[in-house]
C-alpha cells in the first residue's frame, strides 16, 4: 500500500500495523490516533461522499449517528479498511461518548 502523503507518518505506521494484526483488538483502536489535524480532519458530507461505493455504504448502515458515519468515513480516507474504520469508530464512541466529544 502506498503511503498517504496527507496524513501523519506516525498514523500512516499505526494504520499499517492494524492491518498487518491477525486480530487487532479494542485498545489498539483507541491507540490509533491522527496526531494532529490532517486534510481528512475538518472534511464534512459533501466531501466525504466521494468516499461512499458500495464497500463503504455498510458505515452509513451501521451507525445511527452522523458523527459516527463522517468519522469511519475519514477513517477510510485515510487508509483504513472498511471493516477496522467501523470498529475504530465504535472503539472512539465507546470511549468518548459519556466525555460528550
């Protein structure tokens, strides 16, 4: 995979270790981080649509709440597979849901 240029090394390198895991588990969703703002950051719907195919419309399915769906979707943007934006994104609402972020 080639690296992404508009996001963090340090995310790049975590995103690949997720991938590389045989079975990641919930701490290492929470683990994962951006550090810092990248262009993926502050995207909204109508950016984050060019993101929407059939392979990522199971995140719209999946979460109720919109954050929840323009988070996976960044996630995804970023280099995540589908399936690991839907559990980074539920590993962060678990998280931090009850700190109202």
């Amino acid at each position: 995979m080639k690296p992404n240029p508009n996001i963090h090394p340090l995310c790049a390198a975590a995103i690949q270790k997720i991938v590389r895991m045989d079975k990641p588990e919930f701490a290492d969703f929470v683990a994962l981080k951006t550090h810092g703002t990248d262009v993926y950051s502050t995207m909204g719907w109508n950016e984050l649509q060019l993101y929407i195919n059939e392979e990522t419309i199971v995140i719209v399915e999946q979460f109720e709440d919109e954050a929840n769906i323009l988070s996976a979707l960044r996630w995804v943007a970023r280099g995540l597979p589908v399936h690991y934006a839907i559990r980074k994104a539920s590993a962060d609402y678990s998280m931090y849901r009850y700190k109202g972020t």
